[in-house]
C-alpha cells in the first residue's frame, strides 16, 4: 500500500454520500446510473454500498450484492485525478474479504471487453474470463463475465 497517497478507508455509503458519489459515476461513465438506482441498491437488503475515503474525500465507491453466498459487483470507480494509485484495487480486494468473511462461494462481475485496465485488475486479484453477456450494456455492447473464488487465493492469488 506504499503507492496510496494517504491513508485509505472504506465504510458504508450513506444518502449523504450521493452527491460525492454521482459526480465520480458522471466523471467515469458514458452511462452512469442515476441516483434512484443508487438510492435503491442503499436500500436494497442485498445490497453493499461503500465509500473508499482519503484525506477526508469520498474518491471511489463500490456497489455490490451478496446473495445466497454469493458477491455481485454491479458498479466500481474511482476520481479521475485518483486513480493509477491503487485506490481501486484496494476498494474492491476490501470488498471480497467482507465476502470472505461472509462465507462467499464465489464472487462475479460484468466489464466491458474494451475496459483492459478494469480487466487487468480483477485478473490480479484472481477473477477469471468465464463467458461473456451478449448485449449487456445499455448502447448493446457486449460484456464479458469474470468469476472469483477464494480457491483463487489458495493458488497463490492474493486478493
């Protein structure tokens, strides 16, 4: 964690957090997800909402779901001016030791095959490429489908 620029936190997001929040999903997404659908993933029972604060900032976020001892990642990013600092990998590997902790079978994610920086990351922390998602995406673009185990840690991947 040498490379972070300050001490990194992550903690529950709140409806406060939205305004933070938004502006990072406005900033790293042609598409992003309006408030009402981060306003029902905070109330969604399933639903894992996280802020990754530095400095006192919201820089990144991280939605997720854990079902039926399962993780889903829907929704990761991290401030344009923050990122190539480790704040994303450190957000999502804080993600699957809460899934750990849960008792997680297994954890799985959609990306764009484009996305080679995302992809490149989730392959560091033990995701593999298990299919792809014919028109995933709202403009019709594929998505590729990446799945992790903790098996993953045991062959040497660290999370």
């Amino acid at each position: 964690m040498s490379d972070l620029d300050g001490e990194p936190s992550v903690c529950a997001m709140t409806a406060e957090d939205l305004p933070a929040v938004l502006e990072i999903e406005r900033l790293s997404f042609d598409d992003p997800w309006s408030e009402r659908m981060f306003l029902d993933t905070l109330e969604a029972p399933v639903g894992q909402c996280r802020v990754l604060e530095v400095r006192g900032r919201i820089i990144g976020f991280l939605i997720g779901w854990s079902v039926a001892g399962e993780g889903h990642l829907l929704n990761v990013a991290v401030r344009p001016d923050e990122r190539g600092k480790g704040f994303g990998r450190f957000l999502v590997n804080h993600w699957l030791m809460e899934g750990l902790e849960e008792g997680w079978t297994v954890a799985f994610l959609e990306v764009r095959p484009g996305n080679r920086e995302a992809i490149g990351l989730y392959e560091d922390l033990g995701f593999i490429t298990a299919g792809r998602r014919k028109s995933y995406y709202p403009n019709g673009e594929d998505a590729l489908l990446m799945v992790w185990s903790p098996d993953s840690l045991r062959s040497g991947r660290q999370a």
